[in-house]
C-alpha cells in the first residue's frame, strides 16, 4: 500500500466525488443552478448517515440510480411522440435501475448491520471504496438519466406555445350616469 492511498481514501475526498458525481443528476439544463444542485447532492447523502467510504460510495449509488428510473419513468409518461418501443425501452431501464438501486441498498443495510455487529471487524479492506464500481455504476445511472432528458427535450420541442386570447381593451372607464346607460341600450 503506498502513502497516497490514505489521501485517495480521504472522507472528506470521497464526499466531495460523491456530492460532485451526483450534482448532474439535479440539473435541469442550462439554466440550472449549481449551488442548489450541490445542496440537494449534500442533503441526500447526509441523510443516509455513511459511516464508512463503502457506505458512501453505495448510497452514492442507490441516489444515483433513484433519480435516473425516475427520469427514465418521467419521459415514458410525458413524452407522447415516442413510439411504443421507446417507452417499453425507457421503463426497461427504469426497472434495471430499479434493480440495481435494491441491490445497492441491500449491500447498504448489510454492511450497516455488520459493522453494528462487530465493529473491530470493519477493517479498511472491507470497507474501501471501490472506484471502479463506483465510476460503472454512476455512468451507467447518467447515461440513462441523459437518454430521457434528450428525448423528453425533444418532446417539448415539438411542442407549439398556446396562444392566448387577448381580452378586449379598455380604453377608458365611464361613470354609468343616466345618459351613458341611455346611450348604450341604442347600440
């Protein structure tokens, strides 16, 4: 083991390449704002309270593969240019998704309950980061994540705006006076 694998292995790194994988999963487009992307990133791996680099790296996971079999589900519902292949297709990977985000969450509660078991068994072995699963698994969620963006994008281009009626004018506003009342029922 060289030196540079306790800084590779650093919380403080792997929480940052957790939260900065996961921040293209709350983008929207171009518009976007980073900062609240990055907040929703921090807020939801806070929330699964990652003791050791393999939880986080599952509960990276498990995040990553939720937000994409939602969009993948999303565009299946909302895009209604798509052919009946496309939306078989797009609730196929939500369902692998899915999947893999059980199998995730599985490997989540067992690490969980092993280290609540016997915590001088977590060793650094058994509890390191894997990059390279990591890295498959989160291009695998973004590719499909993108998949559907691209078409329900191309959805709402087709899209024509609804034109709305103008409502009549008011040029001016008259005191309802006899005359005024009178002059009005002649029209």
């Amino acid at each position: 083991m060289s030196d540079a694998t306790p800084l590779i292995q650093s919380p403080e790194r792997l929480r940052d390449q957790a939260i900065a994988a996961l921040v293209p999963f709350f983008l929207d487009g171009p518009a976007s704002d980073p900062k609240a992307a990055r907040l929703a990133a921090e807020g939801l791996l806070d929330g699964y309270n990652a003791a050791t680099p393999k939880e986080l790296q599952l509960s990276t996971q498990i995040v990553a593969f939720g937000w994409a079999s939602l969009a993948c589900l999303r565009t299946a519902v909302a895009a209604k240019n798509l052919s009946i292949d496309d939306v078989l297709n797009l609730q196929d990977s939500a369902i692998a998704l899915d999947r893999s985000s059980q199998k995730a969450t599985k490997a989540l509660e067992a690490r969980r309950k092993e280290r609540a078991k016997n915590p001088q068994a977590m060793t650094p072995e058994n509890t390191r980061w894997d990059e390279g699963a990591f890295q498959r698994a989160i291009n695998q969620a973004f590719e499909k994540l993108a998949d559907a963006n691209a078409k329900l994008a191309a959805y709402m281009a087709t899209l024509v705006p609804v034109e709305t009626k103008p409502k009549l004018p008011i040029l001016r506003a008259e005191p309802m006076t006899p005359a005024v009342l009178a002059r009005r029922a002649l029209h």
